[in-house]
C-alpha cells in the first residue's frame, strides 16, 4: 500500500459536518510520521511556505481542501455574509493569497483559475435561483465539492501516468522491447507525498515495478533540501520497490557504469512552458545533459495541469530562490549507535561563515533535451520538426 501524504474526509451538508484535513509534514520524514492539521487558508499557505507540504500537485490539492475546510466551517459557525457574491469575494481573496505561497508551481495557479470560475458561476446562478439567506451555502458548497473533486482526479491521473510512461519506456528502449527488466534513475520526489497519491514520476517507476519490468531504481539525494533521500528513498523503502541512493554528483559516473542497463532518467515538473521547456528541481537540467551525452531517454512526468500554455517558452518563468541557510544549513536527528534520537534535532552549518549563496529552487531544461513529457493521456512526443505539439493532449 502507498504512502497518504494527505487525508481529507468531506463535510456532509445535511449533518452540519465541516471536512477536514490533515498533511503528513514532509519536513519529519523519513524519521517520523507525523500528521498536521490544516484548517485555512493560512495554515496551508504557512505550510507550503515551509515545504511541510510539496510537490505541484499536491500544493493545489492542499491549498484548495485548506480553503474548503476553512469556508465551510465559517459558514456552519455563521461567520459568513448571507449574500452569495460577497463569500464569492472572500473565496476568491484567499485563492489569490494563496498562490503567493509557490508561484512557481502551475497547478496551484491553474486550480486558483478554474476554481476562481466555478466559484463565479456558483454566485452568479445562487443570485438568480436562491434566496439571500441559502446563497452563501450554496456557493461554499459548490466550491468544496470542486476542490474535493481535485483530489479524485489527480489520483486517478496519477495511475493513467503511470501505465502510459511505463508502456512509453518498454516499448522505446532496446532492453524495454527484449523484455528485459530496466533500471531508471529519478529526480527530487514525485510520488505519493508530492501528490494526491501514486505519483508522476515516481508513478512510472511504481508501474514499472508492478509489472516485474523493473530490476533498480536509483534516486538522487537532491540537494540542499535532500527530497531524493528523505522522501523519495522512503517511499521505495515503504514500497518494497528495489532501490540505491546516489548524490547529485555521482549521475554521471553511475551512466557511464550502468550503459545500456539504464535507459531511462525520469522526472517530474513544476511548470511545463508551451514548447516543453520545463522548470523542475534544480538538478534536473543536469541530469537532462548527462542523459543526452550517453544515449539515455529522458522523460517528464506531469499531469495536463501542469503544462502551461499562456507561457510560451523556459525563459519566461520566474526561478524560486530559496534562502541561504537551506545551503548553508543541513537539519536533522541525532543518531545515537544504530538508532535515530528525534527528540536531538540539530541544524548543523556545512558551509564556510561568510561566503555567498545562490539557491535558486528550480533550474529549466530546455525541450531540445526531453525525449517525452507523460501525461494522463499518453506521452506527447515531438514532430518531424523536433517540436512538442501541446494542442492534442488537449484536444482529447
């Protein structure tokens, strides 16, 4: 059974029931599960903010649940205007905070935009059909139940990505169609904790796996914030799925080892531009070099919502930068023999007192060197012309 970075139970309108949330807090892993309670919109901002909670998807699943957790108990404590159009005003504000907590990360500009809509539509039949005093229920309403749907959807886009990517690399890599077992190497932690469950990335290696067509996954630590070792390592643990853990320095040295046992580098995406540019954990452009020098496919994974097409090119995407101390700074339990003290937590300076730091979040690889970006309905390949063609998975 995969991992539940999130827990979410609907509210029930005819008992007077408010949802609840709760996000397993990414910054314990993997020494402890701990689960976090969110109750607004503040809470998930603050939560983002501090990458308790990560990972695209599942920064707009956990912003818009926050916002339905913190509206619908507003409006079952009667804190709430009766009138539709001034909640829709309310809802509307805190989506837009909401979006400063990771600007880089489309989905949660995406989901803000359609939620933003539904929410219109709400007021504007609620003015039409209801009387003053059922308008702000009505319109709260009609925005969890949009919110909760982005939970059941990402799951089972999650799954879709899966089968596609594995089926892609079987199919498209010598060892793949001899029906060899593969080893893959992945990126940063696109799993169960970065989404509603399954993963992108991380989603094709669990595919891969169930169909007995994966002999090793290999992961990155990713630095600084060590989300390869921490979270991604944990999830291939807790799946029994066989892995090794590598430093971001050791990709190139374990290409050249492995040759054509490893056909494949897979990643996942914060923000996807028009032409296939793709802006992912810093390290991923890297890695996109290593994989085209040795002959090795290189694929994002990452659901429709992801893929930004107001945005037509890598270069104009705003880069993330995170402070310096997440650099210069390294955090973590004391180990005690064989076993991990979680009551003697330290953060340890690893860097020189006085040098500068640049840490820019995310890095951009340009689409020239992505052989695929996977999708929940298929793999979008590029042209005869070399170019990705973003419409027809769109279109379907």
């Amino acid at each position: 059974m995969t991992l539940q970075a999130i827990k979410f139970v609907p509210g029930a309108r005819e008992s007077n029931k408010a949802p609840t949330l709760d996000i397993l807090d990414q910054l314990l892993l993997p020494y402890q599960e701990s689960y976090l309670t969110l109750s607004s919109a503040q809470d998930a901002h603050a939560a983002i903010k501090a990458m308790r909670v990560r990972g695209a998807p599942a920064i707009a699943i956990v912003a818009a649940l926050a916002l339905s957790v913190e509206v619908s108990t507003l409006l079952l404590e009667h804190k709430l205007p009766d009138n539709g159009e001034e909640v829709g005003v309310f809802i509307k504000e805190k989506l837009k905070y909401l979006v400063s907590s990771r600007p880089t990360a489309v989905n949660l500009a995406d989901a803000v935009e359609k939620l933003g809509s539904i929410v219109d539509q709400a007021v504007e039949k609620a003015d039409k059909e209801r009387e003053e005093q059922t308008q702000a229920s009505y319109v709260v309403w009609a925005y969890s139940l949009a919110a909760e749907k982005m939970l059941e959807d990402d799951l089972r886009d999650n799954m879709n990505i899966g089968a596609a990517g594995a089926k892609w690399l079987l199919q498209n890599t010598e060892k793949g169609r001899n029906g060899g077992k593969v080893k893959v190497l992945t990126h940063c932690n696109t799993g169960s904790l970065a989404t509603a469950g399954y993963g992108t990335a991380l989603g094709v290696i669990r595919a891969l796996h169930a169909e007995s067509a994966l002999e090793q996954a290999f992961c990155t630590e990713t630095r600084p914030y060590n989300q390869g070792a921490r979270l991604t390592a944990y999830e291939l643990v807790h799946d029994g799925i066989p892995a090794t853990l590598i430093t971001d320095s050791m990709a190139g040295a374990l290409l050249n080892r492995e040759g054509p046992n490893l056909v494949a580098i897979i990643v996942g995406a914060d923000r996807v531009a028009a032409n296939g540019d793709t802006a992912n954990k810093i390290g991923t452009y890297t890695l996109a070099v290593l994989a085209r020098f040795h002959g090795v496919k290189f694929l994002v994974a990452a659901p429709r919502t992801t893929i930004d097409r107001k945005t037509g090119f890598g270069s104009e995407i705003v880069i993330e930068e995170r402070p310096k101390s997440e650099l210069a700074n390294i955090r973590g339990p004391q180990l005690v023999g064989a076993e991990v003290d979680m009551q003697a937590v330290a953060t340890i300076s690893i860097a020189a007192p006085g040098i500068s730091v640049w840490n820019p979040a995310f890095d951009m690889t340009p689409a020239e060197l992505i052989d695929g970006i996977v999708t929940e309905v298929g793999v979008v390949e590029k042209d005869g012309n070399g170019k990705f063609n973003m419409h027809d998975v769109f279109a379907l």
